[in-house]
C-alpha cells in the first residue's frame, strides 16, 4: 500500500465530504513529521482546490515518541477557530473525539461504528 497515495486519497474524499456539507470540519489520517514534509504541501492544495480552509495540527501536546500531525479541513475559519478554543481548553481529539463530535457533524443516534481503522491496518509503524 502506498502511503502517500492513501492518505491523498483520504484527504480529497474528506474534502468532498466537507465541501458538499456533510460534515463541518474533518480530520486528515494521521501523519508523521516526515510524511508532512513529504507531502503536505500537496495535501494542502487539495484542499484548497475544493474551495475549503485547513490548518496543520502538530499535537505539540503528545509526548514526543507518540506524536503524530494532521491537516484540518473545514469550509469556514469560524470552524477552525472553534476547533482551537477546545484544543486551548485542554481538548484533544488524540485522546477523545466526544468533544469534537459537534464540529466534526458526529451525530451518535445515527452512527455506525465499525471499530475499523484502516490506516494503523495499513500503516502499524506509525503506532
């Protein structure tokens, strides 16, 4: 599986979701530093070709050996800005998504849960 065709893919499908408006505010897979500087440049043109905003997450919060980054993808700042003031009132969706549930248009009545996580079943190294 190539990782860097994997994730693009993820972040166009998340930007569809987003642009379309389905969901408010999505959360790209998970990225190392490395994958970031490898492609994240790309990453963020996608984005913005859909017509949405994103900001780059470094989770500076995790410890060092657990840390992992991702792009943000909203259609508004307004989104983004709401995001950071949870992450500036101790939130992460690293450790939980409840808090984030609104914004990532997460509606529990609804949900189904698969407990499938394709990317660490694609991707174990980055554990």
């Amino acid at each position: 599986m190539d990782k860097r065709s994997f994730a693009l893919g993820m972040i166009t499908a998340f930007s569809e979701c987003v642009a379309g408006g389905c969901k408010r505010l999505a959360l790209s897979p998970p990225l190392t530093r490395e994958d970031y500087a490898a492609f994240g440049a790309e990453a963020e043109r996608l984005i913005e070709r859909h017509g949405l905003v994103w900001y780059h997450e470094r989770n500076l919060d995790l410890p060092e050996e657990e840390r992992f980054e991702w792009l943000l993808i909203a259609a508004r700042e307004e989104t983004v800005r709401r995001y950071l003031a949870l992450r500036a009132a101790g939130e992460s969706p690293a450790r939980s998504l409840a808090p984030f549930s609104e914004l990532l248009s997460y509606d529990p009545a609804q949900g189904v849960s698969t407990r499938c996580d394709a990317w660490r079943e694609y991707f174990p190294e980055d554990r």
